[in-house]
C-alpha cells in the first residue's frame, strides 16, 4: 500500500490538529470517551500508517499533534499550510484547530489569528467558528469573556485574572475578551453569538445562527455556560458543515463535546461505551515537569512526599553552551539509579513560579545576547528538546511502564524528541490529561503509557495517582 497520504477515509467524522500536545489528547479524550475510534499522530498519517492501526474498521476521528502554540507567525506560515492540506483530504466535514481551553497566545507566539489568517487561505473561506467554553474542565464564555477555574483554590476567574494564567511565562493572558484579545492577532471581521442567541427554541436559535452568518464574518465567537448551550453549538456545527465544502473551525475541547453531546442526543453514538475509569497501580513512574505553574508545584510537592526520588533539574545549566552534556550526562546517571533502585522520579525545571531557577535561566540567555523574548521562546524549546533527550536516554536505560509530562510546551518537545507512531486512549487519569497508550515499534515506547498534562490541569495528588492507581 502507498505511503502518500491518504486521500479518501469517508468514514471519518472530524480531524483535528492540537496546537501542543496536551491540548491533543484533551480532545482525544473526549472523542474516545463518547464512544469514537481515534488515533493522535505527529503527523498527518499515511494510508500504511492507518491501514497498520485500524484493522480496516476506520477511524471515526483522526488528530495530529503539534506544537504550533510556540510558533510564531513566520513559523506558522511554513508549518501549517502544509498539515492543513493534509488535513483536509482526510474529507472529514470539520477540521478543527484545538487550542488550549484558556486561550493564552499572543500576536508574537502561538497567534490564534494568523491560525485563522492561514487557513482562509488553504482551506475554507466560509466563517469560522470559535468554541471557547468547556463546561466540563469549568471553562466558561459569557458574553465574550472567558472565565477559568483554577486548581489552587477552586475559584473561578475572568481569564485575565485568573493567577495562573494572568502570569503565564511566554503568553500571559491580560484581556478577558476573546474578542479583543484575538483582534490583537488579526484584523479578521469577527462577530460574537452570545447567551440570549442559545437560549430560545431551536427555530429561535436557527434564525439567530442565520442572522449572524448573514453579515459573512471571517469568524464567530459561540457564548457558552453550560452543557446545554454546547449541545446547540454541536448541532448548529454539524448542520452548517454539511453545505459540502469542509469546515474549519477554532476552539478548545468544547468543540469535541459540542458534537459529541449532540451526537449522542441525536442518536448518532452507541449508547454503551467503553469504561476508562480503572487506572491499575504501577510499581513506579517518571514525572518530567517544565512547568512553573503553582499547581504542578504543589502536585511536586505531594509527589516528594508521598516517596517519589526528587531530581530538580538546573535550566541553566543543562542550557549552557559550554558545560550542558556534563549537566546532561549527571542528569540521567541520577534517574536511572533512583529508577533501578526501585523509586517513583519526579524531575523538575520549577517549583511554582518563584522558583529562582527561571530567573537563572533567562538572565544567563539574556546574557549571551538574546532578548527576554528570545529567552523566553527559544530558551523554552531548547530546554524542552534537551528534557525530551534526557527522558530518550532514560528509558532506554531503564524501560517503565508509564511517563506523566507535565507542562505544554514541555509536553510537545519531549512527546516529538521521542517520536511514538501514535497514541490512543487507555484511561481516564484527570479531565483534559487522559493516559494515553504508545503505538511505537521502538523496544523503550512498546509498553508506554504516557500521560501530558498542562500545569493547570489536575489536584495536588495528580503524579501519585498516576503511580497508584484508583482502584483503592
């Protein structure tokens, strides 16, 4: 069979590329949970590569992992036209582009609006819409504005607000308007369908979405509050995108439970699923955390406490042009004894935000001549590539059953560095960071499970029970 990539695959109902990799298997999550078959490739996958996976049952779903939300837009420009051609000959009705459900990016990094810019080039010039809301990792959108709940304290923020995501490294959110903060990135039309447009009868809703298709914005912004209000979108979605011509659209997972919900309300899914509910304990696991959000400190911490070997790890130095491969060599000489010696290992680039490692780092970068920009972009992917080589090392010294990352960006270079064919979905370890199982023909990728979660996703005790297990 042809390596070209593939053509025809009627049978799949959505393709999606993430822009980092734990937005990725947030909506594979999501799609496999309802009941879909559903793969996550790193790149857009060749007819081999699916005939090899799927038995010739199809795929209901196929997603591409990226790493787009540390791009900039002249980076975007050379990478995405390529995957979104791609992705569009898979003839999947909808095409979306997942981001992350906080939608921190900015007009210099990860910009959402050239996203948009470039697919009204290569794919669709119809609107676009953009699903912000996802209830279900108490994500909300009102009138435009984007609300957040946060994992330190339980309290929901205007995203602006929000203390993790206000202070983020690279792409700190200081607009809560989605609107406002993506006409920063673009000078697109935009318009808004807010609550009272989702809150009548369907023939109300239907000529409110027809009123606002009418004016031809290059994108649309869907309100949402609740699991109701994302069911309207997921069948408003599916209508418009049977017109024939694909459409692409914006959004976190909430666009995955939009069409999930009402595919399942319609009929259209099989009433009984498949359980991921049972994670079974493992005698040990590695954490590699590049996060500096105060939760994946916190979750640092019950991890120390709860026995795990700590090995904090000197950005600075492991990014020194002189003197990295010595830090890199004792790096994973420490691991692979803690491992062999029976231990859980959390490595660490920061203990929350204060952490004086980061300063370190992006002073000693800033010192060799780069900007704070350039620090903090090209700085965050080489230490990423270098942790993704560190975590190559280990495990082929000392092979485990299952790998958390903690971290987007980190997640995204690490996930690359180690190259799987694929992943699916095994269980279900927190919303938005499922376990995922490695399809790999490498002998240290064979038995891995893999877990990416963003620095805000989980509870404190998120990498104990990714070792555990829940069946206690």
């Amino acid at each position: 069979m042809s390596d070209a990539p593939l053509n025809t695959q009627p049978s799949v109902r959505l393709a999606f590329y993430g822009d980092d990799f734990t937005g990725s298997t947030d909506a594979l999550e999501v799609l496999a949970f309802a009941g879909l078959r559903c793969a996550l490739f790193l790149k857009p996958p060749t007819r081999a590569q699916l005939a090899s996976l799927d038995g010739h049952n199809g795929f209901d779903a196929i997603g591409v992992a990226g790493d787009s939300r540390a791009m900039t837009p002249a980076e975007m420009d050379t990478a995405l036209p390529a995957i979104f051609t791609a992705l569009r000959e898979l003839h999947a009705p909808i095409l979306h582009y997942k981001v992350c459900s906080t939608f921190d990016s900015s007009a210099t990094i990860g910009s959402i609006g050239r996203v948009m810019e470039i697919a009204r080039t290569h794919v669709t010039q119809h609107t676009i819409p953009i699903v912000a809301g996802t209830p279900a990792l108490q994500r909300f959108c009102v009138f435009g504005n984007l609300f957040a709940r946060s994992g330190t304290d339980g309290r929901i923020y205007r995203i602006d607000r929000h203390p993790i995501m206000s202070a983020h490294p690279v792409t700190p959110m200081d607009e809560g308007d989605l609107l406002r903060h993506l006409a920063r990135q673009t000078d697109l039309p935009m318009a808004s369908f807010f609550l009272p447009d989702l809150e009548g009868d369907r023939s109300a809703i239907d000529a409110a979405w027809q009123r606002a298709l009418a004016v031809k914005p290059a994108a649309l912004l869907f309100d949402t509050a609740t699991r109701a209000h994302l069911t309207e979108v997921g069948r408003l979605l599916e209508r418009d995108a049977q017109r024939g011509a694909p459409m692409f659209a914006v959004g976190s997972s909430g666009l995955e439970y939009a069409l999930t919900q009402w595919w399942t309300a319609s009929g259209q899914l099989p009433a009984v699923r498949p359980s991921y509910d049972r994670i079974e304990p493992v005698a040990q696991i590695l954490v590699l955390s590049g996060s500096a959000s105060p939760l994946s400190g916190a979750q640092i911490d019950a991890a120390i406490a709860a026995g795990f070997a700590d090995i904090a790890i000197d950005a600075r130095a492991l990014l020194d042009e002189l003197d990295w491969k010595q830090t890199f060599v004792q790096i994973v000489a420490r691991t692979v004894a803690a491992l062999r010696e029976g231990h859980s290992v959390v490595m660490h680039t920061a203990r929350g935000p204060q952490d004086p490692r980061i300063a370190a780092m992006l002073d000693a970068l800033v010192s060799g001549g780069m900007s704070d920009a350039e620090a903090r972009h090209r700085g965050g992917r080489l230490l990423g590539q270098r942790l993704g080589a560190i975590a190559q090392s280990v495990l082929e010294a000392a092979p485990l059953r299952r790998l958390v990352l903690s971290g987007g960006d980190t997640s995204s270079q690490v996930t690359q560095v180690l190259g799987p064919d694929a992943l699916e979905i095994d269980a279900r370890l927190t919303p938005g960071a499922p376990l995922c199982r490695v399809i790999s023909n490498k002998p240290h990728l064979k038995q891995l499970q893999v877990a990416l979660k963003g620095g805000q996703m989980g509870d404190a005790n998120l990498f104990v029970t990714a070792r555990d297990g829940n069946m206690h």
